[in-house]
C-alpha cells in the first residue's frame, strides 16, 4: 500500500471530486459513517460523548458523527471552535447548521473564551479539532485545549489523526502539543508519521477506515513511502518448481559467531535454512565446530585458524552471498579480518549487529562496502555507524540521505522496520510483534536476509521480503506461547510456516 504524503491526499481527494462528481459534503459524510460505525461498535449508548470540532473538515467530520451518534441514541455534547480569522470550512458550516436543533445533542460554539467543561473519566472524547489540514504547531487557545483534554482520564477518539500532529515529520512538535489518543481512525490512508515509533504515544491504537476513496486516483500517484503487506510478498516470492535441485536455491557463507556467541551463528543458520537456502557454510572460530555440527548439521562449518575470535575472512569457494556479523565480536583480529575483506569484496554483502561494530571502529570501511549491501542495524548500532540521534524520525532521515550516499541498503529495526534504498523509496514492515524482542531474533533475520539474496531476489526485495516474513514468524510463534515466552528458535521455527501461510 503506497503511504501518501497529506499534500498527495488532499489533491487525490480534489480530483475525486472534480471527477467523479462526489461533493466535500458526501465525503465528509462517507467518513462520519465509517467513523460512527467503529466507534458504535466498540462503546454502547450508555458512554457520553464529547466532540471537540475544529474549523476546517476534521471538524465537519466530528460534527457529522456527532450528529449520526445522537440518532443511535447516544449523549452528545459537541464543543466547535470557531475562533480563527477564516471561519469554518463550507463543510463544517453546513454540519454545524444541522447540529442545532438535533435532540440529545448539547451544542455550544466557541467563537471567544471558554469555560472547559469536566470531562468525566466514563466519556469518550472525540478529537475533531485538526486533521491532514494543521498548517504549524498548535499555540495558543488550542495548545491549552490539547493538554486539557489529554490531563483528562478519558478515552479518547482521534479523527484521521490526533490534533496537533502531522502525516509526515513530527520532530519540531512537543509531545504536549498533541492529543493523546487512545485510538485512532485514520480515514482512507495511513500516514508516514504512523510508522515512526516516536508519534506511538500520540496515535495510540490506529486503524484506516476504508471509504472507497481513492482506488482510482491513487493508483497512478507516485509514493516514496510504501507499506509492505502479504499480498506484496506474495506477488514477489517465486512458488518452488516440482523440477528442483538445491544448487538452484543458491549459496551462503555466513561470517558468525566468537567464544561465548556461537549461539548467534545457530540462529542466523537456522534462519537461512528454513527461508530455502540451497547450501550454508559457515566460517566461524573453532570452538564453533562441535556446537554447529551438532546443534545444525544442515549446515557446513569452515573453521577460522583461532580458536575463540574470527581472525580471517578469506572464502575459499565463490558464494552467492556473505552474511557478516552475528555474535564476531569486536576483538582487534576481527575487526581486521572484517576491513580486509570488506576492501576485497565487489559483491553486496549482507552485514549485521558486531559486524556493524566492526565498521564504527573504522568509519571510513563503510566507503568500501559493496553497492547494494544490505546492513541491518537496530536502533543502537545504527547510532554507533551514524552518530547520535535523538529520534526515530531523525535517525529515519539519516538512513535514506546515508543510504543514498553509500550507494547501500538500510533495514532498520523496531516495530516497523524500514527498508531504505539509495533512490530514497522507503518500505515498511509492520508484520512483527512484540515477541521479536528476543535475543537472537536480529541473527535470524540475518540469516532470511542472505538466503533470498542468495536465492536470486535483489538485495532491497530480499531484505523488504525477509523482514516480513520474519515479523510474521514472530507473530506466528506468539499465537502458541504469547508475547513473553518466545525463542529466537521459535522465530526461525515459524518461517517455513509464514512462507507457506503467504504463498497460500
Ligand atoms: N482525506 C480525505 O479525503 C477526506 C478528509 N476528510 C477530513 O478533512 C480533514 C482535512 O480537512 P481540512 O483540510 O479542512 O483541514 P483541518 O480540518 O485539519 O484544519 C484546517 C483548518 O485549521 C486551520 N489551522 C491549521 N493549522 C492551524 C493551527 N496550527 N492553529 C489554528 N488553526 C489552524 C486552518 O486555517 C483551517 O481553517 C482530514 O483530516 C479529514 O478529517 C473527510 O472529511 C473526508 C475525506
Ligand atoms: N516490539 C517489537 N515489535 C515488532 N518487532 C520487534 C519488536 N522488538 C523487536 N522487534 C524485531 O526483532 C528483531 C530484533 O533484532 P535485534 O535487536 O538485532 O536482536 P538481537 O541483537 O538480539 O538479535 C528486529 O527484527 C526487530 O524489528
Ligand atoms: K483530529
């Protein structure tokens, strides 16, 4: 699904209506009942509603389900504030018109000073104010309001996003400016700022309320921004023929493991084997050898000259792909090993967790790494390579303007991960869940991440597809042993699972 900034949106939602004839009015009117229709189906008429209305169409819609709730027999109090220089949107106006002399509704318009009225903790408020139309961040009457309504204790209802925020970058936005929601019902599209784990605490839980918008005017708009979902995955993995050996499913060296961390090795192995790998070999030191033989004998081990630390890198057969990283450690012989065959390499090689360390101990390795690597940093790794970031959004910033720089692909992980490429299209992975929060998840993906490179799918597709299918997994082996109790084995478990869910 293409992520569209609120700029594409609103001209998307002109060209409907110069097009097809649809009126603002039957829009707003599309949205209210969607937005009616989820909220009467989660709270019964015995909750009171309070409806804050800003002026323009984010209010017009809080006016519509205001209106379409107190024919449902609800309670509803309804606040519009009318107080900047230009007035109401035709829309709001219209609603507001309508709203007058509804039974069950208590309507007042600001048009100067008000007196908050108590919200009670039972209510469920819902936040009209600003939508997709906020031009700065809130000040002010409106800025008070905001944090009136989020000091309450009450359930709170955003319409197509919380007031106070914004459908793309957030960063210049104190986090009091900015309801508080509880949910979020996004009307038609979600929004690039939704992705970024910062705004978390603004969007609570969110959903896109389907208003049969925009199939046709959206379809030829281009994005940069693109959230990846089954049915992608599935139009992108190639189905198994029956005529099949595994020298067509490519190979890998994985780089992995030091004393203490040869588990590391076992799940980035294991990751690469369930997702269809053809043949594995991993280099690792040699108290790797008796654990890998025996714990994944699906796989071949090359063991390094040193007993305990990777001290050299050099394969002796030509590889589909290098995956390099997981659990190697820092020690100065790796590190050495890992720019020696960094500067030797030509092909896109994969890189993750010590292998990153590695290269922030040589800044100027990441100029030598192959075009069209992939590297697949968390949060921390990615501040050891970049620099300090104070937030998800800067750091998101960083990746695609490094990304386009070094020529190389950036997954970065967290609940949606995002998978940057060079041209700065960005895609977004929310499949996972909280049961990922596991060691040894990241060597797994590791391991999925170089398969499908080795596999034949170009490093950005095997990277968008891995994290995917990874995050299903997660999820896949939470539906047995919920969000604590999940293994990195349980992860790698469940991918044969997810890739026979996806492809079915
Ligand atoms: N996207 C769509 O296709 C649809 C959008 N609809 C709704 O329309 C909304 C967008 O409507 P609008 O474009 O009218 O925008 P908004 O309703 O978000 O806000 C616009 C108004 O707020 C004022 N304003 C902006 N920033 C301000 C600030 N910092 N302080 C004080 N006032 C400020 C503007 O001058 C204008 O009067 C969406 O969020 C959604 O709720 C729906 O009604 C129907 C379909
Ligand atoms: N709350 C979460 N929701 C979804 N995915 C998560 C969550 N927490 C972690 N993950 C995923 O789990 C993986 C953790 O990787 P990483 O931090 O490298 O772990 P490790 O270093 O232990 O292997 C990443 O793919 C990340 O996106
Ligand atoms: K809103």
């Amino acid at each position: 699904m293409k992520i569209f900034t609120s700029a594409q949106i609103r001209s998307i939602e002109n060209a409907v209506i110069e097009k097809e004839g649809v009126t603002s009015i039957e829009l707003v009117e599309r949205a209210a009942s969607a937005i009616t229709w989820e909220i009467m189906s989660r709270w019964r008429p015995s909750r009171p509603m309070m409806v804050f209305a800003g002026p323009g169409n984010n209010g017009a819609d809080a006016l519509a389900v205001a209106r379409m709730l107190a024919d449902e027999g609800y309670t509803v109090t309804v606040l519009l504030f009318n107080v900047t220089d230009r007035g109401l949107s035709d829309a709001c106006r219209h609603y507001r018109d309508e709203l007058t002399n509804v039974p069950g509704v208590s309507f007042t318009e600001i048009t100067n000073d008000f007196n908050p009225p108590v919200i009670t903790r039972d209510a469920i408020v819902i936040d009209g104010l600003f939508g997709s139309g906020l031009k700065e961040p809130l000040k002010g009457g409106f800025k008070s309001l905001v944090d009136y309504i989020n000091s309450s204790n009450a359930t709170i209802v955003s319409i197509d996003m919380p007031s106070g925020m914004f459908g793309e970058w957030n960063e210049a936005t104190l986090s009091r400016d900015v309801v508080h929601a509880t949910l979020t019902l996004a009307i038609e599209f979600p929004r690039l700022s939704f992705f970024i784990q910062d705004n978390a605490e603004f969007l609570g839980e969110w959903k896109v309320l389907d208003i049969k918008l925009a199939s046709n005017e959206s379809r030829g708009e281009q994005s940069p921004y693109y959230l990846l979902e089954k049915k992608d995955v599935k139009r992108i993995l190639r189905q198994r023929p029956e005529f099949c050996s595994k020298a067509d499913f490519g190979s890998m060296l994985l780089v992995a493991g030091c004393y203490g961390m040869i588990g590391a090795s076992q799940m980035a192995a294991l990751g690469a084997l369930r997702s269809g790998i053809g043949r594995l070999t991993v280099h690792g030191p040699r108290c790797g050898f008796i654990p890998m033989q025996t714990s994944v004998p699906e796989a071949m081990f090359h063991a390094d000259q040193h007993d305990i630390v990777i001290t050299d890198i050099s394969p002796k057969h030509e590889y589909d792909v290098v995956a390099l990283g997981p659990g190697i450690g820092t020690h100065d012989y790796t590190v050495r090993a890992v720019e020696n065959f960094i500067n030797m390499s030509t092909n896109p090689l994969v890189i993750d967790a010590d292998g990153l360390n590695c290269i922030a101990q040589r800044p100027n390795l990441l100029e030598h790494v192959p075009p069209m690597s992939v590297i697949t940093p968390h949060a921390g790794e990615f501040d050891r390579l970049f620099g300090p970031h104070t937030s998800h959004e800067s750091r998101l910033k960083t990746a695609v303007e490094k990304s386009a720089y070094y020529s190389i692909i950036i997954l970065l992980k967290g609940r949606y991960t995002s998978v940057v490429r060079p041209d700065g299209k960005i895609y977004f992975i929310g499949s996972g869940c909280q049961a990922l929060a596991t060691p040894g998840s990241g060597d797994v993906l590791t391991g999925i991440v170089g398969s499908f490179i080795a596999q034949g799918y170009t490093p950005d597709l095997a990277a968008a597809i891995g994290a995917y299918i990874h995050g299903m997994a997660g999820t896949l082996a939470a539906e047995n042993d919920g969000t604590f109790g999940v293994l990195a084995t349980d992860v790698a478990r469940n991918i044969s699972k997810a890739i026979r869910d996806i492809l079915n």
